[in-house]
C-alpha cells in the first residue's frame, strides 16, 4: 500500500489547513490510522489516530483544535487543523496499519 500525504503548506498562527492521505488500495475499517508529526530535532509523534470501531484519540496539544477523519470510499484519512500555533510546525506523517506515507510540512509563522 502506497500513502501520498499532501496539504500541508505555510500559515499564519490562528489559521487552518486541512491534511490528506490517500491510499493506493481500500482500507479495511478494521485499520488502524493515524497522524504523527516530527519537529526538527525531535521525535515523531502521535497527533490523532482512530481506532477500529471508531475510538479517537488526540494528543493533549490538539484536542478541540484538530480533528481526524476517514472516508473508506474514498481510501483517504484526513486531518482538518484549526487554530494552527507556531508550535504545530512540524512534518506531518499519516499512518495506516503498519504502512507510512512520506509526509507533508506544516509551518506556523507566528
């Protein structure tokens, strides 16, 4: 499975982008997906994932401001960013089972 991430870009604090991963193939809705992110320096991180049946879980610095969704028929996962701070630049990597898209780059100037 192939996972092409794109949407990220630069944006001042305070605004949104919304994050796309694409899978070459269908998704089982028993898979499960994700978003991390990695900020120079530093190690890759959960964002968001969802787990099969539906559970979500976000990172403490997230929560209320990003959200995480799937659309089977369309074999993508997506993350809407909202409120973006100076602190959410990073490169964002989805995650689909044990598979891993080459990333997209989110940058917040303040």
């Amino acid at each position: 499975v192939q996972l092409q991430a794109s949407g990220g870009g630069l944006v001042q604090a305070g605004g949104s982008l919304r994050l796309s991963c694409a899978a070459s193939r269908r998704i089982s809705v028993t898979t499960r997906v994700g978003w991390y992110r990695q900020a120079p320096g530093e190690n890759r991180v959960l964002v968001a994932s969802m787990m099969p049946g539906g559970n979500i879980d976000y990172a403490a610095t997230v929560k209320g401001r990003f959200t995480i969704s799937r659309s089977v028929a369309e074999n993508t996962v997506s993350l809407q960013m909202n409120s973006l701070k100076p602190e959410d630049t990073a490169r964002y990597y989805c995650c689909i089972g044990r598979y891993w898209g080459q990333g997209t780059q989110v940058t917040v100037s303040s």
